[in-house]
C-alpha cells in the first residue's frame, strides 16, 4: 500500500520522538480489532493512523506499525498464523527468508509489548483484518491472545460481519489487486466465510463475553457511519473531531478490475525475493480511475450461495446478539441486472489513456506535493465518463 504511507508523513513526523518519556504501566484495555475482510478496515486503520495525536490526548494509543504499513498491524497475523497460511503476508513485509521471518518472530511480541506498556494511554487499539481470515484453529488464535492479554487487564476482539455473498464480490477486487488471474466465482470451502466457527473459536479463546458484534450495513451502523460506529463501539466520544480520510481500498469496476485481471498474466505482483516493483502505483491508478459499476453477481446465484450460510447466519444472530428471530442481516441480494467483468478493445485503451493521464498528472506534481490534494485534482480529469465512446460505454 504505498500510496497510504505519504498520508502519514506530516501526521507521524509531529509524534514521532513523543513516547520517549512515557510510563511503563499495564493498560486498562486493549481493543483488538480483527475485521472482517471488505469491512471498511483500512479506512478505519487509515483514520486511526491520521488522528494519533488526537487519540493519544484522549488516552488511546494506535501503535505505529513495524512491518510496512503505516496503518495495518500485519505483524499480529504474521506471528500467530501457521506459517504456510501466512506466504503472501510475509512477502508483503519482506520475510521471505526464513531466517529474516524468525527473526521477526522473536522480535515483534517484544517490541509491541514495550510501545504499549510505554504509551502512557489508558488503552490501546490493534487492528488487522488478516488475524480473522489466516488464523484457521484455536492454537493459532491462543498465540494471538498470549501476545496481547499480559499488556491489558482486559482485551475485547471487536469483529465486523458482511453479508456472504457481498464480501465474496467486493474480496474478489482485492485478490486481482493482489495479483489473481481467475475469473469471478462464489467459492466453496471458505473458512472464515463460516461465521459461526469463526466466532465459536475466539469466544473459546478470549471468552464470548470480550466478543463485540457489530453487522456491517448501513442500517446497523450507528448513524449509518462506519467510522462513528467502531469509535462508539471503544468509548471514544469525540469522534466527529476526526480527521477523515476518503474511502480506502476501493473496489474496482467491472473493467478496470479485468482489465488489471489479463495483465496480471504478465506482470505477476511478486517474485521470490519480494512484491515487485515493476507495477509501480497501478493499483492506486486504477482506483483513482474507477466507476460505481461494481461488480454484482445475479439474484439468483447470490442467493444460492448464501443459502449454505442460512442456519450458521441464524445461530450467530441468537447466540452472538441474543436475536431470537435469528436474523443476522436485513438486506437481501437485489434482482437488478447482473454485472460481471468484461473488457473490449475501446474499454482496454480507454483506462490505458487514464492511466497514462494520472501518471503524468503526478510527474508534473511537486515532489513533495500532498498526494491527497493531487489525486482530488487529478481525478475530474481521469473520470472515465471523458472517455466514454460514441456508443456510450466506457
């Protein structure tokens, strides 16, 4: 996530240094924030890391990340998942080798331990969507509670559920941006899909009672608002003092995600020694780029495939939320047209001549130039409505 890092370089070069002086103490409560995947995570992990200052003066301590994000406690996963769970992961932080991933093994519960004892803060919040879905038996969790539980006197897992089939659709944008070259289908076997195992696993390790549920839908956030849910859901009051960022991870559209589908067959993301560089920002590119036309499966194979989760969903409702009708989620899959991936040579050159228009919006920026204001004033220039041809497609 390069682009992310230049968010924070004025916001972590004011704290940086800040911690030096700070107590070592067990703090009151540690919020463990684990996804899951396709919830809003890494805009609530990019609105954590831009208002640290603001958190710290309200006694909540979001760590600086120490394995390549600036945002994304990757770290958490990488020490607790079974290592042949974790490969994409540890290429991500650059521990390919198994000596430099040992290392990190040995180093990480140390060194997050000491940012937290010394934070001065009466709390303390840890987020990676990673540790929901790479984290496949409870001895791999028991290690994830045995880093966390001796730094707080009190540790409460917050987890957020997505509508199967809707996830599925949105997770399939990430794995092109991760490199994929699949074409789109609802998969089989899926574990964490399983919600009612998932939960059953953490409520034995951390207990049911140190479990916050919350649904991700519109109509179950408070105010309809992500971002004022999660920091309702820790306490935190002062919410609407928070600098937003934009959404973040956006999914693409339906041709932008196959147009970055087909090259994946010739510029893989990785090699064996780590991500290559050689796609530069076309994630970014594309993002900036994009349309509203997401992917969506039809009525019908949505609902067949959500059918497999209908009585797992409906003990998670009475069990987790104490619902006895047993509804988990209040929408339903829409029976509007479908849309799937497609591309057409008009489609191929349109997004080629956007790419290389946001490209040279960003040569021609300052070096040191706020991306966030360069990708506002870029984007009116690369909205693909400019390049929609006489037929009217983009």
């Amino acid at each position: 996530m390069p682009e992310i890092w230049k968010l924070f370089r004025r916001v972590d070069g004011a704290t940086r240094g800040r911690r030096a002086t700070g107590r070592i103490s067990i703090l009151d409560r540690v919020f463990l924030h684990v996804g899951l995947e396709k919830t809003g995570t890494t805009t609530l992990q990019v609105t954590m890391a831009l208002n640290r200052r603001l958190l710290e003066r309200y006694g909540y301590f979001f760590p600086t990340t120490l394995e390549g994000s600036p945002s994304n406690h990757i770290g958490l996963a990488l020490c607790a998942a079974n290592p042949e769970a974790a490969t994409d992961l540890r290429q991500y932080a650059g521990l390919t080798s198994g000596a430099a991933y040992a290392a990190f093994l040995q180093r990480y519960p140390r060194q997050i331990a000491e940012a937290l004892t010394q934070s001065g803060c009466h709390s303390a919040i840890l987020s990676n969507e990673h540790c929901s879905s790479r984290l496949f038996t409870i001895a791999e969790i028991a290690k994830l509670r045995d880093i966390i539980t001796p730094l707080a006197r009190e540790c409460r897992a917050i987890i957020y559920l997505r509508r199967q089939d809707e996830l599925v659709a949105s997770h399939y944008s990430n794995s092109v941006k991760a490199g994929a070259t699949h074409e789109f289908y609802y998969p089989n076997g899926i574990q964490w899909l399983d919600y009612l195992r998932v939960l059953d696993m953490w409520a034995q390790v951390f207990g049911k009672e140190n479990l916050t549920i919350r649904i991700f839908e519109p109509e179950q956030l408070r105010d309809g608002d992500l971002v004022a849910d999660f920091f309702s859901t820790i306490g935190f009051a002062h919410y609407s003092q928070l600098v937003r960022p934009e959404n973040q991870n956006r999914s693409l559209d339906i041709h932008t995600v196959e147009f970055l589908r087909r090259l994946n067959a010739h510029l893989p993301t990785c090699s064996d020694i780590g991500i290559s560089r050689d796609r530069g920002s076309i994630n970014e590119a594309l993002a900036a780029i994009t349309t509203r036309e997401r992917l969506r499966p039809s009525a019908e194979a949505a609902t067949t495939f959500l059918d497999q989760f209908a009585v797992s969903n409906a003990e998670v409702a009475r069990r987790f939320l104490n619902r006895e009708n047993g509804v988990l989620f209040t929408s339903t899959p829409l029976c509007n047209q479908p849309r799937l991936p497609s591309l057409d040579v008009d489609q191929a050159v349109a997004i080629s001549a956007a790419l290389w228009q946001w490209q040279a919006a960003r040569l021609r920026a300052p070096k040191h130039a706020d991306t966030t204001g360069l990708r506002r004033e870029a984007r009116p220039m690369l909205d693909p409505k400019f390049y929609r041809n006489k037929r009217g497609r983009f």
